[in-house]
C-alpha cells in the first residue's frame, strides 16, 4: 500500500516538474547559442582567457536568472522580459569582445601583440 501511494506521488509530481523546467525553450536555446558563440570565440583566438571568463560569469548570471524566476514553477512575463533584456547585453558583450581586436590566437594565455608596421 505504501508503495501505491509513493507511486502515485511521484506520478503527480514529475510531470509538474518537467513542466517547470520546460516552460523557457527560447531563453534556453539562446542560452546555449551564446555559450556557443563564446566557445567558438576561444577556438578561434578571437577572445583572450580574461574576456571568455568574464563572457562566461555573465552568462552564469541570466542562468541564476532564469533558474530563480523558475524557482516557483512559472515565469512571469516581467521576469521573462528582465531576462530577456539580459541575454541582450549579453549578446553584446559578446559580440564586441570578439570584434576588439584584441586576440590570442597562439592560445598561450596571454593577448597577442598587434602587427608592427
């Protein structure tokens, strides 16, 4: 009988927490594009070890984000729009610490030294 009823609790209960996990696809498929173009970021040279952690801790943050607004098992449409608007600044910094200039394409830790004319 016991197991009857822990049977049917977690019945009732795992499709609610699948549910509360799958309520944000886009923000989670944005997440891992970003976390993408940060990865090919670093394989390509054109972000030094500096910029990719500090790209990486920013994006720690719309996960602790996300993961707190989920907390209660919906997201609202003013949490879902903060965390919007940080994935935004987000793709920024991303974008313009790929196009600084500044590369480590020898992957030695250390920025590379521009060209002397």
């Amino acid at each position: 009988m016991k197991t009857v009823k822990a049977l049917a609790a977690i019945v009732v209960v795992l499709p609610t927490l699948a549910f509360a996990q799958a309520n944000t696809p886009g923000i989670d498929q944005r997440q891992v594009n970003q976390e993408r173009r940060i990865d090919q970021g670093i394989a390509s040279g054109s972000l030094t070890p500096r910029e990719a952690n500090r790209l990486e801790r920013g994006q720690q943050h719309v996960d602790n984000m996300e993961n707190r607004a989920k907390a209660d098992g919906t997201v609202t449409r003013q949490e879902r729009n903060r965390i919007q608007h940080a994935q935004n600044v987000q793709g920024d910094r991303i974008y313009r610490q790929k196009h600084d200039r500044q590369h480590d394409y020898n992957h030695d830790g250390r920025m590379d030294r521009p060209r002397q004319r």
